[in-house]
C-alpha cells in the first residue's frame, strides 16, 4: 500500500537572508543606526563637499549598507537637507530669543544668540561642515537656503510687526552670518580673536537698526 502524504505538511523554512527585507534595520536599532548615518554623513560632506559624496561613500563611513541610508533618508539632497536641520537645530532656537524681551533689545539678543551658537565648538562644528558644501555647490546652498528660510528668518519675522519685516530679517541674518563668516571661517585678524563681548556690543547695533529702524 503507497504511503499517503501529510493534508498539512510543514512549509519549509524561509532563508536567514530573507527573513528581514534588505536596507531594513534589525528592531531596536533605527535611532542608533539613523544617528549614525547623520554623522557620517556630517563628516563626509565636510571633508569631501557635496559634489564628492556619496551615498555609497556615507553608507561606508557608518557601516551600514547604502539601501539603508536610502530607507531612511532617499536621495543625496534628502541625506544632506537632514544633516543640515540637525546641524542647524540649536540656531533654530533664535525666534525665542528674540521673544523673550521687548524689541528695543532684540539686537543684542539675537546676536549674542546666533554668535553664541558659532562659539561654541560642539554646534559650530558640523555648521561649518555643511556650510562649506553649501558655499561650494548650487543645489546643496539650496538646501541650505530652504531650510534657513523656512525653519528660522520665517520664525523671526514673524516677531516682527513691519511690512518688510522679512527683508529686515534677511539683513540681520546677513550681518550676522557674514561676521560668523570672516569669524570662524575665514579667520580674519583681528576679528577671530577678539572678545565675543566686543563684537556683540559692536554688530548688537546694527541688527536692531535692521530690526526695528526706520
């Protein structure tokens, strides 16, 4: 007599490969992971600028594969656009320092903000680092700009009470990042040793005339 078969035999095992779809990460490890590839990435469009890098060249730097750079963040400009917002967070906390006090010491305020943020190693770090991408590559200024625009001068005009409050806006920025510029980019002397108390009590002026002037 033939042997019949099981009605429900077991399904054979699936292969450890594909288990989890590739570019995904095991669970538990998506912040860790996506945190990584941030960095890395930080690092290699300051090293290498925008045009240089790579998503591949990211992915190696964090170790990870390239499909996973591509599942958190898509292309290129995406990776950068999101560097760009974390490397640019603490200056994202301007519109409350223009708040927090009546508007004939705004000036002071927010240079004493921008300018402290620039000072400090930790956050001027990774601002210079995506900076010198956005100084050296039109799409990676666009970024740049979109995010500036939208996620800050936006916020700070909105403190204002002036038809032209967003040019106001852009030529304190422009002061302010202009003086970063010479500061802690360029180097210039005597302005990158001077005392961050004289350049406030100097550049303070005219952002408020910017501000808040005639």
């Amino acid at each position: 007599m033939t042997a019949r078969s099981p009605r429900n035999p077991a399904p054979a095992p699936a292969p450890a490969s594909s288990s989890r779809r590739r570019g995904r990460p095991p669970r538990g490890e998506s912040a860790d992971t996506r945190d990584r590839i941030l960095a890395a990435a930080r690092e290699e469009f300051s090293e290498r600028g925008y045009d240089k890098t790579s998503v591949r060249g990211i992915a190696k730097t964090a170790g990870v594969d390239s499909a996973l750079v591509h599942h958190y963040f898509g292309t290129k400009e995406q990776v950068f656009a999101a560097a760009v917002e974390v490397a640019f967070g603490p200056a994202l906390n301007a519109p409350e320092a223009v708040a927090e006090g009546p508007l004939d010491g705004v000036g002071e305020r927010l240079a004493r903000f921008v300018l402290g943020v620039w000072e400090n190693p930790v956050t001027r770090a990774p601002l210079l680092a995506i900076l010198r991408s956005a100084v050296n590559n039109e799409t990676a200024a666009g970024v740049f700009r979109r995010l500036v625009a939208s996620q800050l001068l936006r916020r700070v005009a909105e403190q204002l009470d002036a038809p032209d409050r967003e040019l106001r806006v852009e030529l304190a920025a422009a002061q302010l990042v202009g003086c970063a510029m010479m500061r802690y980019v360029i180097k210039l002397e005597p302005l990158a040793s001077a005392d961050l108390e004289q350049i406030v009590a100097r550049v303070a002026p005219v952002v408020q005339g910017h501000l808040t002037g005639p």
